[in-house]
C-alpha cells in the first residue's frame, strides 16, 4: 500500500479527501478515517504509532492500494508516524505555513523546520538510486500561493525529491465548473491533482472528476435556514490565514453585509488571537466574537486578545455563548447577506473546564427563528 503525506497548517483535510477521490483509496484526516471498511473518527489529525498501526493493517486487509493521511507538525516532530518502518510515504505535500502552534513550536522558523523535516524524511525513506533522474525521485508538490512556499520549494529542491510546485496563477487543471468557492481551494485541488497525476492517475480522470467536488466537513460548507434568505456557511478556518482566506472568498461572492462569528480556542497559540481580530476587522462588516473551545482559559481573556489586534474594537460584538452569536448573526442577516461562522467546522463537542458538551455549528445554524441575543461590547 502506498501512503501519501499531506502537511502545512491550512487546507490539509481538503487535499487529503481530494487526493484520496483521485486516488480511490483510503484516508486519515482529522475528521475521520476510511479504511475502506468502515469510517471513524480518532479525535486526532494523525493518530498516535499504535492506532496508526491497526488503521493500516485494516486498511490493507481491506484491499487498499493507497492511503492518504494527514500529517502534522507534532507528529513530525514527535516522530508519531515511525517515519522509514511503520511508515515510508511515496510522496508528499505542503499546503502553506502560517502562524499557528507556537505555543509548541514558539518560533516560525522551527515551526518551518519540522516541515521541512517531512520532506527530509520522504526523501530518505526512498530507495531511488542517487544517480537517478529528478523524475524518479518521490514526488512532493509544493503549492505556491501560501506562506513559505518559496522558502519550502528551495530547500526541498536541494533534496532527493521530484518538487512539483503548483499555483492557481496558471492551473495545469481546468477550475472553471469547481464547485469548491474561494482561490484557496482552487490551490487545494491543484496540489491534490498534481500528486495525483504523479502518483499514475491520467489527467483526462483527473478532470472528470473535479466538477464533481462538494464542501463538506464543514469546510465552507453551506447550511440552510428557512428563518432567513442569507447565505449560511460554516468554516474551520481557526488561524489568521484561514480565516483571512475564508472571509476574503466569501466577501468576493456576497452582494450585501459580511457577517463573521469566531473565537479562539484556550491553552493554544495566544499570539495568533490578535491577528485573528485584525483579519476579521479587514475583511467582515460585521464581527461577533464568542467562545471556541475555551478549555480551562477565561472565555472574556481570550476574546479580549481577539480584541486588541482590532483598531476598532467598539464595533465588534461580544457574545461568549456560542449559540446566541450564532443566533444573533442569522436573525440580523437579510437577503444578500452572508453568514461565516469559523473556527470549529466539523467539530460536535464545546470544550469548556475540563468538560465537552455536544455543539455543532451546523445544527445551531439551523435552528428556525433566532431570537436576537442581547449585544454586549
């Protein structure tokens, strides 16, 4: 079975599930894994060595011939993959770098390096000939419209790699009828396309398939509510680069008011709160911030650091229940509005001191007749 590795800190579900479309075989995303046998959910975005072994040997015994995976920073550099014994990728991918687990990492530049590391691994765990063509080597595909993606793309290409940069500027895939919205998703189905293509899987097949491409996982993905004629959608975008790209594809399809609800989550990278509010501010006409997953952090502290990076914080509001700013969004929304509620996306639970409780943005998005919460700032 051939495994391929998809990493960077946005858009790394998408290209997986994209990839393993392409592919026809199996995945390990953050959401869920399809062994092909049956679908779960691990509560990880790779799962630890044991698990991961049991996930492949299922994967196996049910005939795969590919698995796709997720892979993350902390399981790089936790070595979480038995990287050249349990695992040996057949290629790889980095989606982009942006700000994101320095409360691991702390630096940017480590955080780079433990990236770069997984291409290092790839390379490693090849049996190429040295003297091989560049054709030969593992293929890893670097998109080249995310953060870092120069600095990634030369220190790959000093490894013994086949680095396939893509780009939206000039697709080698036709994008006209992607039914995926936003230019960050036409990367996604580019990176996705060209490790397919690496992999043997014809262009023609390839392109057949790409105007089948649907939201789902709450990745953009569209909810509907009778109680009002705006647009709903739920995101994941939970850093200041996804959300920027989020809000700045829905801003390019929304005729009247953007309205964007999102928190951050507690006992995570504080220093990307800031950035999140300054996002919001740039692109939304309306922020309502509330509660992620606060864990065992003040709710108020965290939107308080949302807050700080906003040169005007009196305009946003304040809701820390989550489902009354949903509610609040959707009940002062009209035709020609567009709803984002970010930040959890596929998740079903509210952590919150210590304790989760069952929450879907989803599901609460879809609640008829939303009552307007009361605003405070």
């Amino acid at each position: 079975m051939r495994i391929w590795g998809i990493t960077g800190t946005n858009g790394k579900t998408t290209v997986a599930w994209i990839l393993a479309d392409f592919l026809g075989g199996a995945y390990i995303t953050t959401v869920e894994v399809n062994t092909l046998k049956r679908r779960f959910y691990t509560g990880y975005t790779t799962p630890p060595l044991a698990q991961l072994k049991e996930i492949f040997a299922e994967m196996e015994s049910a005939g795969a011939k590919d698995c796709v995976m997720e892979v993350s920073s902390h399981a790089i550099h936790q070595n979480r993959v038995d990287f050249g014994r349990t695992t040996v990728f057949a290629g790889g991918a980095f989606t982009n770098l942006s700000e994101d687990h320095l409360d691991y990492h702390k630096t940017m530049e480590e955080y780079f390096r433990v990236k770069l590391s997984f291409a290092e691994k790839i390379a490693e765990g090849s049996s190429t000939s040295p003297s091989a063509g560049r054709s030969e080597f593992p293929p890893f595909v670097v998109c080249l419209d995310g953060g870092c993606a120069r600095q990634m793309l030369e220190a790959a290409g000093k490894l013994r790699l086949n680095v396939i940069p893509v780009s939206a500027a000039c697709p080698r895939f036709d994008l006209s009828e992607l039914k995926l919205a936003g230019d960050y998703n036409k990367s996604n189905v580019l990176v996705a396309a060209a490790l397919a293509e690496a992999a043997g899987v014809p262009h023609d097949e390839i392109q057949r398939k790409i105007p089948l491409l649907k939201p789902r996982w709450g990745r953009l993905e569209r909810v509907e509510n009778p109680s009002t004629e705006a647009e709903i959608y739920v995101d994941f975008a939970h850093t200041p680069d996804g959300l920027e790209k989020v809000l700045s594809a829905a801003r390019g399809f929304t005729v009247g008011r953007l309205i964007a609800v999102f928190g951050a989550g507690g006992d995570r990278d504080r220093t990307k709160r800031p950035l999140m509010g300054a996002a919001a501010e740039k692109f939304a006409d309306r922020t309502i911030l509330t509660n992620d997953n606060p864990r065992s952090e003040d709710p108020l502290a965290i939107i308080n650091d949302i807050l700080s990076g906003m040169k005007r914080p009196g305009d946003a509001a304040v809701e820390p229940d989550r489902r009354k700013a949903i509610r609040m969004a959707v009940s002062e929304a009209r035709k020609g509005d567009t709803v984002i509620i970010c930040g959890k996306g596929h998740e079903t639970t509210q952590e919150t001191a210590g304790v989760k409780t069952h929450f879907d943005d989803r599901e609460v998005a879809r609640e008829e007749t939303p009552t307007p919460a009361t605003t405070s700032v």
